[in-house]
C-alpha cells in the first residue's frame, strides 16, 4: 500500500511551485522583458512596455530608447544617457516590507563623479530624497536603497561594475530578519542589517517607478541596455534569480501530471 503512493510525494511537491504563493512565479510585482518589439525600432506609446507578470503594470517609454538584441535570443532597451526613459504609474503593490529587485543590464558608460547616479529602476516622487527604493549605480558603484519613515539605508557594492557585459544585479531586503543584501551576478557582494523597510508613503508630485531614470525624468539617466527588470515581494535567493536554471510553471506542471499518471497505471497494474 505504501509503495503505490510514493508517487504522490512528488507530484505534489511539483504542483505546489506551480501554485499561488510559491516562491519563484507567484510572488512577482512586476516583470519587464523588452520583448515587445524588433531590434531598431524605437519604443513608443502610452503602456507599450508591458508587464508580463499580469499584474498590469505597463510602462510608457519617452525620450526614444531603442529596442536592441540581446545574447541568447530576445531584445533589450538601449537608454542613450541622456533623455531616455521609461515611466510606470505608482501602485500600492509596490509598497512592501520584504522585496528583490533585479536587473539584467549592460553598461556602456560609467557616471564616475563622486555623486554621480544613474537609475536602472527607481521609485520615489518628485520630493528630494522621498525614495522608497532603487536598484542604481552611485559613482560607478552598484547600489539598492531603501527609505522608510525611520529614514534611508543603503548598499554598495566594493568594486565599479564593469561596461560592455551583460550582468545580473540584485538587491534584497527581508522585513523578518532586516537583512539587506546586494548581489552581482548571483554572488553577495554587500550586506548589512537594518530596522528600515522601503514603505515611505508616496505624498508628493509625479510618484511612480522610474526605468533609466528619475520618474519624472529630472535626471539620473542611464547609458546601456536593459535586458529584464522583475521586483518581487519576497527574498528570492541566487538560484531563483533572473536566468537561474530554474524550470518554467508550464514545464513544472507537465511534468507533476506526467508523475500523476505513472501513479494511476501503477494502481491498474497493481490492483
């Protein structure tokens, strides 16, 4: 009787990542791929850079980033350092205690002055310092802030991040542990502890998340592309990251049903 349900132990493993709450696919706040369009073309139109997370957080691109291919397949936006932008509304999902967020960018230039920033994503309004959090780079260094009504903390990385990689980047905050950690290419390269969360209210003018850029585009623009942005409302560890290997839902579910089945002939055999 055991033997002929050990096949439910897997299979129910399985479908259990596929289900809301898992810690990969049902956490997602947002996900921007740039795959919206063909090398060359420059992106327009209000919304037309979509969220593929469904949670209907679309972009509106200005300025006149340019969809760019991407090694292994895809397109990236190339953001020129200069004017280009993308802006998405602000939303109340993204006010959260526990977040990742990761980039996949490449470099083309470095702002090195002291205070020099450029913004991969930012969300804040138009008040200085009112910046809830931001994944950017600081003189050349890779940063994650966050500020709450406690104040404003940071990470940065040790070294300058190099130009014309492709690189993953990523910062994490856990509200259960307070730990703050900044990743470059899956490896921690910065971390510390704090009472901070990033869950400043939003009270000025022109709030909303920033990609490339301030959100309202005053300033902090950055030159390179950007192949994927995800902001996700847990801690997502290395091997959950952006291009980590691990299987999409669709895969995950075949393959659970596919036990299932092995399962039900083995009772009819067994039977």
């Amino acid at each position: 009787m055991r033997n002929k349900r050990t096949w439910l132990i897997p299979a129910i493993a399985i479908l259990a990542l596929c289900l809301p709450g898992s810690s990969v696919y049902a956490t997602t706040i947002a996900h921007w791929t740039f795959n919206e369009s063909a090398p060359g073309v420059v992106a327009t139109g209000a919304g037309s850079v979509l969220d593929s997370s469904g949670n209907g957080h679309n972009g509106t691109p200005s300025g006149g980033p340019i969809y760019q291919a991407v090694p292994g397949g895809g397109t990236g936006l190339k953001f020129d350092g200069s004017n280009d932008r993308v802006l998405v509304a602000d939303s109340s999902a993204f006010s959260v205690s526990s977040m990742t967020v990761e980039a996949i960018v490449s470099l083309d230039t470095l702002n090195l002055a002291t205070f020099g920033i450029d913004q991969i994503v930012f969300r804040g309004d138009s008040r200085a310092g009112a910046d809830p959090f931001y994944l950017g780079i600081l003189g050349g260094h890779l940063r994650f802030l966050i500020e709450g009504t406690a104040g404003a903390v940071a990470v940065l990385s040790p070294n300058l991040l190099p130009t014309g990689e492709l690189l993953h980047l990523a910062g994490s905050i856990d509200n259960t542990t307070g730990a703050m950690k900044l990743f470059i290419n899956g490896a921690e390269v910065a971390s510390k502890t704090t009472t901070i969360r990033p869950t400043l209210a939003l009270t000025g003018s022109n709030p909303g998340i920033g990609i490339g850029s301030l959100q309202d585009g005053s300033g902090q623009y950055l030159d390179g592309l950007i192949d994927e942005i995800r902001i996700s409302d847990v801690v997502l560890t290395s091997n959950e990251f952006l291009g980590a290997s691990v299987p999409e839902p669709a895969t995950l579910v075949l393959l659970a049903f596919g036990l299932l089945g092995m399962g039900f002939g083995n009772r009819r055999k067994t039977a």
